[in-house]
C-alpha cells in the first residue's frame, strides 16, 4: 500500500519542508509514502480555481484508492485512532490512500464528495507547509503505535 499526499503547488524548500521529508523518510522504512503536486490555479475567481484544483486531485485517485480529504468539516482523530484507520487501510487492499490537501481556497465540493473520509486537524487553519508536516509526522506516529515503538508516548 502506499500513502500518498497530493496538493496544489511545487515542491518547497525551508525547514518546514525538511521537516516534513523527514517523517516521510521515517515511514518510507515500512511503507512506501509518496507526494504528488498538482498545478495550482491561477487568477482572481476562488470557485473556478478551486473547481481546476479539485479536478487535477481527483485525476490523481485511481479505482482502488481510497482518498482521504484533509479539511476542517473532518473528523479530528487522536493518534490512536489514526493508527487503527492505518491498520483498516494496510489490511484494506487499496493500492493507496491519498490525502487531498488544499490551497490557500481550501478543496472544491468535488474532492470533498469523492473523498471516502475526512480528516481535521482541527479548527485552525494551518499553513500548507505545516499541515504537510502535521501529516507525516501524525502517520509516523501512528505507525510507531502499530509496531509498539516508544516514539508516541
């Protein structure tokens, strides 16, 4: 199985983005963890860019995905519930488990409708760079749960 983010924009640099392969890194020791980046729209109207955005998402879920919307309407889940869903997905027979991750407009209505899940990290908004490194370290963890390693305690 393999996890894989997909969002709007290019690959960053900074901190945050070390951050961020780092935990990717991490998981890649047992899992095979992926980011595919989209091209973000362009222009000054929100509902045509986000409906390209979502397009461009959605074309990168294929029939045995199971896709996974990050958004504030989501659930927030604990770590241990993140490593049951993980266990559900490994044990599942999806290809992958994409996480949709949205612009600076959020994700269109139609990721949201096509997503099989939705996962909060909470109310506040995040920037996209720390939501990347909320994600893989929060997957890190969850498998750390599942192998009994100390890191989540």
């Amino acid at each position: 199985m393999i996890l894989r983010l997909v969002h709007p924009g290019s690959a960053p640099r900074g901190p945050l983005d070390e951050a961020a392969r780092d935990y990717r890194r991490r998981i890649e020791r047992a899992l095979r963890a992926e980011e595919v980046w989209v091209k973000p729209a362009r222009g000054d109207d929100p509902a045509q860019g986000l409906a390209q955005e979502g397009e461009r998402i959605v074309a990168q879920v294929r029939e045995r995905d199971r896709l996974v919307a990050l958004d504030r309407t989501g659930d927030a889940w604990s770590s241990e519930h993140l490593a049951g869903r993980l266990a559900a997905w490994m044990q599942g027979g999806y290809g992958a488990v994409v996480f949709a991750l949205g612009s600076a407009w959020g994700l269109d209505a139609s990721v949201l409708a096509r997503a099989d899940e939705r996962w909060s990290f909470g109310p506040p908004t995040l920037p996209h760079d720390l939501a990347r490194v909320v994600l893989w370290e929060q997957l890190y963890r969850a498998h750390s749960i599942l192998r009994g390693e100390p890191y989540h305690k």
